[in-house]
C-alpha cells in the first residue's frame, strides 16, 4: 500500500516539474539569478506556515538542533540550489530540449546510485531497461556534438540530492525540506538585497511580476514535498524511472509550445529511452503484481 502510494506521489511531483517552463517563462524577463533567490525567500514562509498549520514545529525545532542533521540538509540544500541555477536559467534562456536531457540522464544516476551506494538490486529485465535507456542516452549526447554541460549538470545534482533524502536519518518531507531552505534563507536574502543589481525587471516593477515571484512559493514547495514523500516509500531505482515522466513533457513543451529546434535523429533517441521505461515499467506492474498474489496466499493471523 505504502509503495503504490509512494508511486502516485512520484508521479505527481514529475508531472508538475513538467509543466513548470509554463510558469518560468511568464517571468523570462526576471534575471535567472533574481528567480533562484525569490524562490528560497518565498518558500521559507510558506513552508513555516505548514508546519505550523501540522502543528510540528517542536520536530522542526528538534530537527535545527542537530548539527548532524542540519550537516546533511545544509548539503542537500546546497544540490537543490545547483540544480535550481542551472534549470532556470535554461528554461529562460530557450534551452528546454537541452535541459530536458538533464533529466532523462537523472533516472540512471538514481538507478546507478541505488546500486552502487545503496545496494538495491535490478531484476533482469530492470536491467536491460536500464541498458537501452543508457544507450538511448548516449545517442542524444552525441547528437546535440558538444559535452551536454547543462544536462549532465542537472542530472548529478538531482540524483546525488534524491540520494541524500533516502538516508534513515533524514527528517520528514515536509521538515527536511524547510530545513534545507531555511539554510539557504539568509545568504538568499542578504544577496537579494545587498550584493545584486538586475538590470531586468524586478520585484515590484509590475503587479504581474510581483504576483508571479510571490507564486514561485508554490511551484517550488509542492513538487519537493510530492517527491520527499515518495523517495521515503520507494526504491531509488524505481524513483529514478519515474522521473522520465518530467523531461518528456518539457521535451514536448519546448518543441510544441516554445518552437525549440528538434532533429528526427535526437527524436529517435528520445523513442529509445522511452522503449526503456516502457520495459521497466512492464517488469515492476508484473513483479508487484506476483508479490500481491503471494501476499493473498499467505494465510492472514490474528492481530492482538
């Protein structure tokens, strides 16, 4: 049940990092760094109020004293931002196809990192997947002809950040998750304030720009709350393939709606990778299928 649950709140998060260059590219006139910045101001209020709407502000509190924690979260918060610099200022910049690619890289860290640091373990046909989908990958290197910097950039530092949020020690989604940002909080601000001078439009030069800013709250907050609570129900691995979800509809948003330049080569790569999670998928509906059966077989005790 937990693990179903876990795949439904994956799929959320994925659709709706999707969607996002819908969003970022109302405010493409707002310098990437201006949108990095807003987005970790806004979002720590807005994830304080949660909290205290849960009424858990004592775990919150528990969770800042512990330097040991705080060590972890600083670092993870620390990938979130990488990642965050990178996405936005290619989403603004008319490279969404480049960045998308980013993302079909990320699933196989995951799945590499869930192997190697992890010790989970491929079925044989997770493996062929993750073969083709490794193939696939490499194709659409070769084909974009220059080290894709923006993609394997976005890659690493989101999976090296799912990573991070499986370890046993991290605090609940929605706690890890405003500690992460509350690291970040001060450094955002003073530069906000101090140590930037846009020469784009800015907060407040228009009640559009300002509302949007305000609202990258949201878009920031309820994916990373949607992919904590999965990351803590599901295997990496089976995290990792989910996330091709993401990329292949900012791949049709930036081809469809963006008018972004895509070769029939690359187009065919992309179809290899999608071969890939199709098979992947196939051999986790059939597995959990078998082991719900299993599950049905065993007979049920009484619980006192």
């Amino acid at each position: 049940m937990e693990a179903r649950k876990g795949v439904w709140l994956g799929l959320g998060a994925f659709v709706f990092w999707g969607l996002t260059p819908l969003f970022w590219n109302l405010v493409d006139e707002v310098d990437s760094t201006d949108l990095l910045v807003h987005r970790i101001v806004w979002s720590v209020p807005l994830l304080i109020l949660v909290v205290g709407v849960q009424r858990r502000y004592p775990e919150l509190r528990a969770t800042l004293r512990s330097p040991k924690t705080m060590t972890v979260l600083a670092v993870a918060g620390g990938l979130l931002a990488t990642n965050w610099t990178i996405w936005l200022w290619a989403v603004t910049n008319e490279r969404i196809v480049e960045a998308s690619l980013g993302y079909f890289i990320n699933p196989l860290v995951s799945v590499a990192l869930g192997v190697l640091i992890l010790g989970e373990r491929l079925r044989r046909l997770q493996w062929v997947a993750v073969g083709i989908a490794a193939i696939g990958v490499l194709g659409m290197g070769i084909t974009v002809g220059t080290p894709p910097w923006i993609a394997l950039g976005l890659a690493c530092s989101f999976g090296l950040y799912g990573l991070l949020k499986k370890r046993a020690d991290i605090p609940a989604p929605l706690i890890s998750l405003t500690g992460e940002l509350l690291v970040m909080f001060v450094p955002a601000l003073v530069f906000l304030l101090f140590l930037h001078a846009p020469t784009d439009a800015r907060f407040g030069d228009s009640p559009p720009i300002t509302g949007y800013l305000f609202a990258s709250a949201l878009i920031t907050v309820v994916p990373l709350l949607l992919f904590g609570a999965a990351a803590k129900r599901i295997p990496l691995s089976m995290l990792g393939l989910l996330q091709y979800v993401a990329p292949t509809i900012q791949l049709m948003l930036g081809v469809w709606v963006y008018n972004e330049d895509l070769a029939l080569s690359r187009l065919g790569w992309f179809g290899v990778v999608w071969i890939a999670l199709a098979i992947y998928t196939y051999d986790s509906l059939h597995n959990a299928r078998n082991q719900g059966l299993a599950h049905e077989s065993v007979p049920r005790r009484t619980l006192i």
